[in-house]
C-alpha cells in the first residue's frame, strides 16, 4: 500500500461511517507510516452541521468562518489494507507534546 492509497482508503472510510451525519470539508490532516506495526496512521478532519452558525433570514454581517473541525485518526493495517481502528485525535494534547518537544530541543 503506498500513502495515496492510504489516505483514499481513510477518507471514503470515514465519509461512509459518517454519512447520515452530512459531514463536509473532509481533507487530509497528515499521515503516518508506522513500522513497527506496519499500519498507516491517517489524520482526516472534516466538519459537521453543527460547526456552521446558523444562517438567519437577511444576514446583516456575514457568519464567520467555522473553526470547529473534528479530527479522527484512521489506522490502516499495511499488508491487507484493512482499516482496524478509527480513533479521536486530541489535537489539544499533541500540540502541547509539541511545544515542550520544541522547548527541550531548542539548544540542541
């Protein structure tokens, strides 16, 4: 399986376990190629009804953008292709394993 086809695989899968939900904007995130597992790890984000503000009848400012998104990571075993997990991903948690990432290597 090479990364197109993972991220192909994690979008139509998250679009069909999502579809009576209406979801839009779905798009790509990141990828991960995991060898010690040999699976891909797919972040795909999309954003759901509820994520728009509500339009009224003569908008007198336009809505603002939506910048509620939902973040699910799909993992996709490598050598039969087949999706063994769908999980939240919590970007509040990796953005700050980020931050003390980049703090602790800053003088290196």
């Amino acid at each position: 399986m090479n990364v197109k086809e993972a991220v192909k695989t994690a979008m139509e899968h998250v679009a069909d376990v999502y579809s009576e939900e209406g979801i839009s904007h779905i798009g790509l995130e990141e990828v991960e190629y995991d060898e010690i597992n040999s699976q891909w790890n797919v972040t795909v984000g999309f954003a759901r009804k509820w994520d728009f503000p509500s339009q009224t009848i003569i908008p007198v400012f336009p809505p603002p953008r939506p910048n509620n998104r939902t973040y699910k990571v799909v993992i996709i075993r490598d050598r039969d292709k087949k999706v063994t997990a769908m999980k939240i991903r919590d970007l509040a948690s990796s953005h700050s394993r980020a931050q003390s990432s980049s703090k602790s290597n800053q003088y290196l």
